[in-house]
C-alpha cells in the first residue's frame, strides 16, 4: 500500500531513488485511476513544500529544476495507470515562452506542475513569435494561455503579444510569469494575472476553469 504521506516527503525532499522505487511497485499492484490520481496528488503536494523552501531560501533553482524533473518522471511512471487521462483534463494551456527570449526553466516546470494537475498542456516552446501565439489559439481555443519570459524585453513581447490575441478576438485568460513580472508589468501588457511562482501559477489557472 502507497503510504501518500511519505510519498509527499520524499519528493519534497528531492529524494528520487525513494520516489520513484515507491511509485514503480505501486504501478505494479494494479492500482485503481483514482489510486493513481491521489498518488499525482501527493506529489503535487511535495512540490508545494519544494515551492515553500524555495521561497524560504532554503532550496535554490537548481532543486526547483530537479523536482520540477522528478515530477515529470513521476507521472511517467504513473501515466499507463492514469490512460489517457481524458476524462480528468481540466482544461487547456497553451503555453510558450515569448519572443526574444530563450529561457525555458520556469516553463517547463509550469508545464509539469500544470499536467500532474490535470491540464493538457500545448508547449510551442522558446522565442515563440506573436503570429504563432495567434494561430495557435485559435486553433486550440484554450482557456488559459501562458506567456513565459525572463529578459526584461520579454515584457514588451508580452504586451504585443497580448494585444494581438485580443484582436483577434481570443477570449482565453492569459497568465505571464518569469523574473521580471510583476503587478504593475501585468496591467502594462494587459494579462489577467502573473506568477513567479510554477505552484501558484496552477492554482490561478485552476480557479479559472
């Protein structure tokens, strides 16, 4: 029997032999889906302790860039028990990190964060130009799109990008994360919320959908 509790330990303390041996002879006892999703949850519940610690300074970004990995490992061990996971999407992200800007960290741990959560999530990648940004959602219609950046010109790449998709009629929420936003860079590009923080960035997308 998966003890969740040590599960949610152990993966906030970045111990990966432990969580993954645990989750592995799990998969083997021929858990039930909801099984499997209360084992996602526990997860997710180490990475809040993993996100506290970063914000204590007790963690840096390397051990966020590692559990944000180990998480991914995580659910892949978990995903042939979890199936396609169709009935448990939440909703869409399309997600990319904008123009002029090649960061892809925080990205890819929101990604994580986001699909462990229940979310299919639609990653164009790095440097991703406004046109892109336009034709993908309105190809995908997703409720929620996320713009990345970490350069301070990311921010007016935000901005465009923003007022593009509202002119072209995208109706989407839009959330903007990285080092330089903050309240007042999210009025300036016209997003509906901002994070610089993968965990909270999850729970603003969740409350939307």
């Amino acid at each position: 029997m998966l003890d969740l509790k040590v599960l949610t330990q152990a993966l906030g303390d970045l111990e990966e032999e432990l969580v993954l041996a645990m989750l592995k002879e799990f998969a083997t006892t021929n858990p039930s889906k909801t099984e499997a999703l209360e084992a996602v949850a526990a997860c997710q519940g180490g990475m809040a302790i993993v996100g506290d610690l970063f914000e204590s300074g007790d963690y840096f970004v390397g051990d966020l860039i590692f559990a944000g990995e180990l998480l991914t490992e995580a659910i892949d061990v978990l995903k042939p028990v979890l199936g396609s996971g169709a009935t448990e999407i939440k909703g869409t992200i399309l997600l990319g990190t904008v123009h002029g800007d090649l960061h892809d960290i925080g990205k890819n741990i929101f990604k994580s964060m986001s699909e462990a959560a229940g979310f299919e999530v639609v990653d164009i990648g790095i440097d991703v130009a406004v046109e892109e940004f336009v034709t993908k959602a309105t190809e995908l219609n997703p409720q929620v799109i996320g713009m990345s950046g970490v350069l301070t010109l990311a921010i007016d790449s935000m901005k465009e990008t923003v007022e593009s998709l509202k002119a072209a009629g995208v109706e989407a929420k839009i959330i903007i994360g990285g080092n330089p936003t903050t309240k007042e860079t999210c009025e300036f590009v016209g997003a509906d919320a901002f994070t610089t923080n993968a965990a909270e960035g999850v729970k603003i997308c969740q409350g939307w959908v």
